[in-house]
C-alpha cells in the first residue's frame, strides 16, 4: 500500500507539472501493463534545459528502491553512458538536440503476483519530431505495442529525433472578403497547419476590431472561423493581419486579411426606428456580439432582449445589459452554458419587435 500511495503522488504530480507548464520539446508515452489491472504511465523524450540526470523542473524525481518481486512496478532507469536516474524515474528527458540524433533509454519491469509478463504500449502514429522507435534492437515501426513473458526485465529503447524548426501555413493566403452591411456578416474558414511538428499548438490574435475568429487557438492542423462585423463601417478597404504563432517555439506566421465594403454606413437610409443588427460571429462558440439601436429620441418603458430556444422557451434575458437611451449600442451574449443549436434574440422597444435567429456551434 505505502508504494502504490508512491506511485500515485507520483502520477499526480506529473500531470499537475504537464497542466502547468509546456515545453519545448517532444515526449513519447509508454505505458507498461501487467495484464492484471496494474498500469504505469512513463515519459521519455527531449526537452530545452534538460540534463542526463534528475531534472526536478521538467517533472523527473527520483523514486524510492524498488518494491520486492511479488508487487508491480515499473520505472525508467540509468542508461550506462547516456543517463544517470538514481534509483530510476517516471520520466526522461535528454538535451534538446541541435541537429538528428538518437537517444536510448532503458525501462525495468517486474509483473507483480499472478502475472506473467507484461505488455509496453505506446501511440502509433509517432508524434511530430520522432523519426524512428527500436525496442531492443527491433525496428517498430507500424506497431503500438510489444510483449514480454518475462516476469522482471527490462525494456532497451531507441529514439530518433528530428530537432527540424517549427513553421507555420495558412489557406487560403490572403483571406479576402467582398461584402456589404447589408447582408449578414460574412465568415470564412482559415486552415491553420504546422509543419516540422504536426501536432504543434498556436494561438491567433488580429489587429483589427473588425475581425472575429472562433477558435482562437489550437494544435495540428485545424481550420478556424473568421469572421468580419460589416454593420456601420463606410465605403473603403480595410486591411488587417491575422499572427500564428508559438507559444513556445520561435515560430510565427502573419496572414493578409483584406476587406473590400461596397456598401457603406453612409449609404443606408436614415432612420429614427428600432434596429436590431445579424450577431457576429455567426455562427459563433461560445461568444457572439449583438448591435441594436433603440431608436432616435427614445422615451418608453425599458426595453427587454431576450433569447429563445427553437420550442420558443426562453433560455436567458440580456435585458440588464441594454442602456436605455437612443444610439448604437453592442451586447455580448455568453452561450458557454447553452447546448449547441438555433436560438432567435428578440429586441422589443415600445411598439417595435425585432427578431434574429443565430446558431451556437458546440
């Protein structure tokens, strides 16, 4: 019981550090499995700042003596000429290479009672940066799993690393709109793609008010939508920069994002009536914005703004948002607690009703 408690410190602290902090690098998982119910996780890889010993920073310590024959266990080891882990690790990290390279790492096992032999299991396709895996001195290439009949061993692992440097794509490239503020806001789909690192994170940010994109961050290649809010911009071209970038890499890539509005503000007739703007982004997860306008000169009763569900059922009242006084004025709806469908917001100022229908994607 004292060593499972142990092991599952062990484990916890592990995820806790992994949540915390990312690195750059490339990890590889195996889980060791006695066929018997009993599993260990184990990480082996490269890492910036990384040493061939116990780096308590990059989520290696140093565990306790090996527990006797009859209890499972498993652990990463010193590897004789490349690593120095005490009595072992959960995981083990080297220097993150400067050029391709290979490292060898070295896992013991022992089954545990009733058990006879154990299975290392790891995921196949090989994470970006990894160009090969020997286990023992057999190419794996294809596989996800190798078995052993022994009761206590070890396992002799070879890994081959590409430090190639991250880059990014994007398509289409530019992003162009042609629109006017009459029709809905336009959204259009953005495909964000590593390269060197297939499942590498980004995040997106813009310098422009006027451009919305869901979601704003991500890993592997992932399209993304952007949207543009066209109501109560002018006639003209509107230029603007979507960044793609790293968060731990040096990497970055800046997207043209060109807007051509036909139809302009200045072109819509004036009005002293209620209006109730399209939402955008639309569609939109988890957040969108609605525009309205009161109407000139309004006196009446407060005026409500409430959501609808498809059955008519109202679903949350953005009312206490509203300022109660003419002129344009933008409302942000939260839908993070609402399932994902069609839902219809609702504007009534004095006699005057006007109703969109919007669509939560989740």
């Amino acid at each position: 019981m004292k060593y499972t408690r142990i092991f599952i410190i062990g484990i916890l602290l592990l995820a806790a550090n992994a949540a915390a902090q990312e690195y750059r690098g490339v990890t590889l998982e195996f889980f060791v499995d006695n066929g018997e119910g009993r599993s260990q996780r184990l990480a082996a890889g490269v890492r910036e700042g990384a040493t061939t010993g116990i780096d308590q920073g990059l989520e290696e310590a140093e565990l306790p003596p090996q527990p006797p024959n009859e209890i499972f266990d498993a652990r990463l080891i010193s590897t004789p000429g490349t690593s120095q882990l005490g009595l072992g690790s959960l995981a083990d990290y080297r220097p993150f290479p400067s050029s391709p390279a290979s490292e060898r790492y070295t896992i013991s096992y022992q089954a545990g009672v009733n058990a006879s032999g154990v299975t290392l299991r790891w995921t196949d396709p090989l994470p970006g940066r990894i160009t090969g895996l020997t286990i023992d001195g057999e190419d794996m290439s294809g596989q996800s799993s190798v078995e052993s009949q022994f009761m206590t061993g070890q396992f002799v692992i070879e890994i081959g690393y590409d430090p190639a440097p991250l880059r990014y794509a994007a398509s289409p490239s530019p992003l162009t709109f042609m629109v006017n503020n009459n029709d809905p806001p336009p959204t259009k789909a953005l495909t964000i793609s590593p390269e060197g690192d297939p499942g590498a994170s980004w995040v997106l940010d813009t310098d422009a008010d006027w451009l919305t994109i869901i979601p704003g961050y991500g890993e592997g290649e992932q399209t993304v939508a952007v949207s543009v809010n066209t109501q109560r911009l002018p006639v003209g071209t509107y230029q603007a920069t979507i960044r793609v970038r790293s968060q731990v890499y040096n990497a970055s890539l800046d997207v043209p994002v060109q807007m051509e509005m036909v139809v302009g503000v200045e072109d819509v007739p004036a009005t002293n009536g209620v209006w109730l703007s399209q939402n955008y982004p639309n569609p939109f997860n988890p957040s969108t914005v609605i525009e309205l306008d009161l109407g000139s000169g309004y006196r009446g009763a407060p005026a409500t703004l409430k959501i609808h569900d498809l059955l008519g059922r109202e679903v949350m009242d953005l009312s206490s948002s509203l300022e109660m006084n003419s002129g344009v004025q933008r409302v942000r709806f939260d839908a993070s607690a609402l399932p994902g469908g069609i839902y219809t917001y609702t504007l009534r100022a004095g006699n005057a009703v006007r109703s969109n229908s919007m669509t939560l994607l989740k």
